[in-house]
C-alpha cells in the first residue's frame, strides 16, 4: 500500500501562479450561485425536509411508525446511525491520518472531507436522539448530577458509543475549524462588498498570517491529527461492539471493531469520490486541483478497504461455521437464501465483486464507471448495516419469535431522507467556505515547483 | 523614508516568494531585531526560527496536561459514580470493572488533549483579535494569497526612523512602507 500511495509527481499540471489558486476557490464563493448548485440543494432541502417529517412524526407518535418490533427492536434508526458515522470516517481519515503520512495528495480532498465528517455526524446522530423514542430525556446519557445518583451503565457499549461520538465531533469540528482559519483570512481579504467582508473577518478571528501562528497552528495541527487518528479508529470500533459485546448470533465475533472501521472508511471514500467529481465537474476552476490522479489513489484506498470488508465477511461467515453454534449456522444459510436473500447478495456483489473493476487502470479513469462503482459501494454497505443490524435480530435464540423485517412508508423516508438531510449542510459549506485548503494546495505547489 | 505623522507601529517590507522572505528573515535576526514577524499566505518552514520567534511553545505540554487530566478525570467519574455511589452487583461480577471503563477513559484522554490544544493555541497566539495595526499597512490584504512580508516593530530595542528604513530596503524588498498605528 505504502508504496502504491507514494506521490508521484510526473503528470502535475502547469504551475498556477501564487494567487492565482486562492483567486480560484473564492471566484465559486463570491460569483453567483451556479445553476446546478440551486437545483441540488433544492432536492437536497426537499429530502431533508422529508426527513424533518420522518423525525417529527417519530417524535409525536412514538418509533412503532418504523417497522421494528420484537425481535427486530432496532431498525432504520440503527442501521442509518452506523452508516452515517461509517460515511464520517474517510474524512478524519483523510485529513488526520494522511497528514500523518505525509501523504500531500490528501489536500484535494482534506478540507471537504472533514466538512463531510461533520455533517456525517450531524446527521447520525438525528438516530439515536429519535430511536430512544423519548428525545427529550436524551440527557440520561450523560452523567448529570441528580438527586437520586441514577448515572449511564458504564459497562454498557452503548454508553461508550455516545461518549466515543460526541468527542469524535468535537475533536473534528476542531481540527476542521483551525485548518480553516487562514483560508477564511484570504476569504476576508478577497471580498469587496461589507457583509461577505464582515462575515468572513469575523469567522478569521483577526488572523494575520503571522509567521509565529503559523508556527504553533501547524504544530497544533499536527497534534490534533495524531489525536484525531486514534480516535477515528476507536469509534467506529465502539459501534461494532455496541453488536459483538451482545451474545445474538450474527453479532457475537470479535472480528467487529477492525471490520467496521474498515467499512467505514470504504464507505466514505466512495462519498467523498463521488463528491470530489461533482465538486470538479461543477466548478471549472477547481478541476486542476481535484485532478483524475488524486481520484486514482482514493480509488486504491477505497480498493484495498474493500478486500479488507470482503475478508470481514469470509471471516464472519467461517466464525459462525467453526464454532457451530446451533442457531448462529441457520442464520447465515437463511441469510443467503432465506427472505433477506436479495439484500445479502447485493450486499456481496457491490461490496466484494464490483469493486474487482478497480484493479484496472481505464476504469479508475472512466468518470462514469467509478460513479457507478462508488453509488453502489454506498448501496452496499448500507446493505451491509442493515444485514447485521435488523437481519441478524431476526434469527433470536427463540426460533418461534423468528421475524422477517417489514419496511413501512416511514422506513423509506428515513433511508432517502438523511441524504437529503446530509448534502443541503454541504452544499451550504461549499456555498460560503473554501471547500478546498487555499494555504496547503499552495504551499504544495510552490513545493512540487521547487522539487 | 517617508514623512511619519507622529504614531508609527513599525515597519514592513514585501516579498515576491517565500526565498526572498527567508533570506531577508536571517539577515533581521543576524542584525539584531528581535520584534520582528514574518507574514506569508501559507507555513513557510523554519521562517518562525530564523526570526528567532520559535521559542517558549507550551502547546505540547497543554496537550500532555489536557490528556491526562482528561482520562483521570473520566475515569474517576466512573469510578464515582459506578463503583462508590451507586455500586451495582450483576451475577457477582467485579464492581471495579477496570477493563471495561477504558474505552471511556480513552475517549476522555482524547477530548482532554483535543480541548487543551485548542486552549494552548488560543492562550499563545492570542486571537480571537479584531484589530491589529499591521492591517493598516498598504497592501496587507495580499498576505493571505500572493505576498510575503517581513514587519518589524517600532517597539524593537534596534529600531530607529532611519536605520530600519535603510536595512528593510537593503533586503531588497519590491516596497518597503510605514504601519501607522
């Protein structure tokens, strides 16, 4: 891998002049809103207001408008929660661990990334507020101080999912918002009318490109990547054993933890490709920083995560075979050829066998194909959450009480309508915030100038 | 050297690229000034040093500090209230569960250093500040796209009128102007 994802500086293109990027990513801000951004956003805001709906029915009638029941008690609400955080990953991924790595090919996607993460995040975490069923006691998840000592079971995964999320988007809000600082100082200094001039001076927090803040930003930069990375690791960790810490067959394997951190990042490398080509279709400007080279080494990422799922799922399925568990063996025959035959089979095809094309060099150069690679990974491992979440309920130790899921009108919603819910926040960032890091593409380009 | 109208903060010269504002940043801390800043659109390497303007970064030590405060504290918290306060016996299984409070304290390590970079930073640099003099200096809004600059504050124990002036423009600058206050 280390030596596939070395930069290799061959095909960079002509040199912009100093100036001349920083002109680029603040002419999509500053001119007017393009067409295709007014129509995204409107099916975006018109998912999202579904969405709205979805939670607010929930809210006032109570969860049973999902279609989960005993045995299936976790649903749409669960299966989106961890695809959502899955989606999140590839973003610190990206911004904390290849920074790490020294891998400056990172900088195309770095800054959107983490914006993604953010917003992935906001977004999941809309589930588990609304599945308690109870949104408004939400705070018995924390530790408050209370008269009758009651306090979160600390031996619950449960527990440690919400504390291992809420750090995870405070830790990223922060990283994400110092990297920002001083592309929002060149925003500032880029606009000519007085509102722009106040928002973005405001948001700059006065800063002054002085060499000494340089100097501590970048260290804290550094810093919070090496915090960050650890981090991203653990919580998608503590997701997967919210399901191996419970004795269900189907969830009961310690291959967990390391299976779901790396769907999550194929998950979210597939987003953030397809954002990057739609971000480099939309904006003329930015296609000489988005270039098909930097797509190629996500696309090896994306490649290498997958086998790394595919082998999650060979390992699950022997696990289940060797320790010949009487009611674990059903499940994952039934699975294959039971009622939920056609989601564990799409499920295998788009995340194991699809993903083969990208071995070849002309597919990871076909937009077209890699979008369609990418739109079925995301299939494919929302899929995926679901066969382990609601699939793996189905089959209880209690043979008779054996369920098969059933999808209401509301459950539809809530699979459409987060993307909704998801792309209206992005769009509005790549509306009023650099979407790519001004300082580091520069910086980057005076270094592969110089080299 | 210009007419100065009585409150001057300093100094401050351009450069095209960042070379020619490291080389002028030696020459600064060679001649002595030691209230001098480097200003460029991007992290130019080894330009806090060569100002000598790199010393006394704490924000390690916030973070180390941030770490552990963090974990004794989450760990603590479980300890408290799931052990001392509300202990609860399941199957006789051990009241101190150890192991099992390390995700959190882990986490709370994480949030700790996290939060305590972002106190450091903040502490050192001294921003949020919503005005500066060095922006009155001409062309300053370029600092943060496609000029590099080299300031030096009338408040160094060096600086005069004349001298300051003279040594910035044998930097070989494209312009050398005065920061009003």
């Amino acid at each position: 891998m280390s030596s596939q994802s070395i930069p290799q500086q061959a095909p960079a293109p002509p040199l912009p002049r100093l100036g001349e990027i920083t002109e680029t990513v603040t002419n999509t801000i500053f001119g007017k809103a393009p067409l295709w951004w007014l129509i995204a956003f409107g099916i975006s805001s018109a998912l999202a207001g579904a969405f709205v709906l979805v939670l607010g029915a929930v809210a006032l009638f109570g969860t049973g408008l999902w279609g989960i029941n005993v045995p299936i008690v976790w649903g749409m609400g669960i299966t989106n929660l961890v695809f959502w955080i899955g989606i999140g990953h590839a973003g610190t991924f990206i911004s904390a661990f290849l920074l790490l790595m020294r891998q400056s090919w990172r900088n195309a996607f770095s800054r959107y990334a983490e914006a993604m993460t953010l917003f992935a995040l906001a977004t999941a975490g809309m589930f588990p507020l609304f599945h308690v069923g109870r949104p408004e006691w939400i705070f018995y998840f924390a530790p408050y101080p209370n008269t009758m000592i009651l306090n979160p079971q600390w031996l619950s995964p449960l527990v440690w999912d919400a504390i291992a999320i809420s750090t995870y988007g405070g830790i990223s809000a922060i990283f994400w918002f110092l990297d920002l600082i001083p592309d929002i100082a060149a925003m500032r200094d880029k606009a000519k009318r007085p509102i722009p001039r106040a928002f973005y001076g405001f948001l700059a927090l006065g800063w002054r490109s002085d060499s000494n803040h340089w100097e501590r930003l970048h260290k804290t930069a550094y810093i919070l990547a090496a915090l960050a990375t650890p981090l991203v690791i653990s919580v998608h960790s503590v997701v997967g054993l919210d399901f191996a810490i419970g004795n269900l067959p189907g969830w009961h394997h310690s291959i967990f933890p390391p299976y779901f951190v790396a769907g999550a990042i194929f998950s979210g490398l597939a987003m953030t490709v397809i954002v990057g080509i739609v971000l480099r279709s939309g904006y003329e400007g930015l296609k000489d920083f988005i270039t098909m080279d930097h797509i190629d080494k996500a696309l090896k990422l994306m490649l290498i995560t997958g086998l790394l799922v595919t082998y999650g799922y060979m390992a699950e399925t022997f696990g289940g075979w060797y320790k010949a568990d009487a009611f674990e063996l059903p499940l994952i025959i039934e699975r294959a050829i039971g009622p939920y035959a056609p989601f564990y089979l799409a499920m295998l095809f788009f995340n194991c066998i699809l993903i083969q094309l990208l071995w070849f060099k002309p597919v990871r150069k076909n937009i077209a194909l890699i979008l369609v690679i990418c739109v079925g990974i995301l299939i494919g491992m929302w899929l995926e959450r679901f066969v382990i979440v609601s699939v793996s309920l189905s089959y209880t130790y209690l043979a008779p009480t054996w369920e098969v899921f059933n999808f209401t009108f509301w459950d539809i919603l809530t699979i459409f309508g987060p993307f909704g819910f998801f792309f209206a926040q992005f769009l509005v960032f790549i509306r009023f915030l650099p979407s790519l890091p001004i300082s580091e593409t520069q910086q980057h380009a005076v270094e592969v100038a110089h080299a | 050297m210009p007419e100065t109208n009585g409150c001057i903060y300093g100094y401050i010269a351009e450069f095209e690229d960042s070379e020619s504002l490291l080389e002028a940043a030696h020459r600064t801390r060679e001649a002595g000034f030691r209230r001098a800043r480097g200003h460029s659109p991007y992290y130019v390497e080894g330009l806090a040093d060569a100002l000598g303007d790199n010393t006394g970064d704490l924000i390690a030590w916030y973070v180390l500090g941030g770490i552990l405060l963090g974990g004794v504290a989450f760990f603590l918290l479980q300890f408290i209230t799931g052990a001392v306060w509300y202990p609860l016996n399941i199957g006789a299984r051990p009241i101190v569960a150890w192991q099992a409070w390390m995700i959190i304290t882990f986490e709370g390590s994480v949030l700790g250093g996290g939060l305590a970079a972002l106190l450091g930073l903040v502490l050192q640099i001294q921003l949020p500040l919503p005005y500066h003099p060095i922006f009155n200096a001409p062309d300053f809004h370029l600092a943060s796209s496609s000029r590099f600059f080299l300031s030096i504050e009338a408040r160094d124990p060096l600086f005069d009128e004349e001298g300051t002036w003279q040594f910035l423009e044998s930097l070989e600058p494209t312009k050398v102007s005065e920061v009003t206050c």
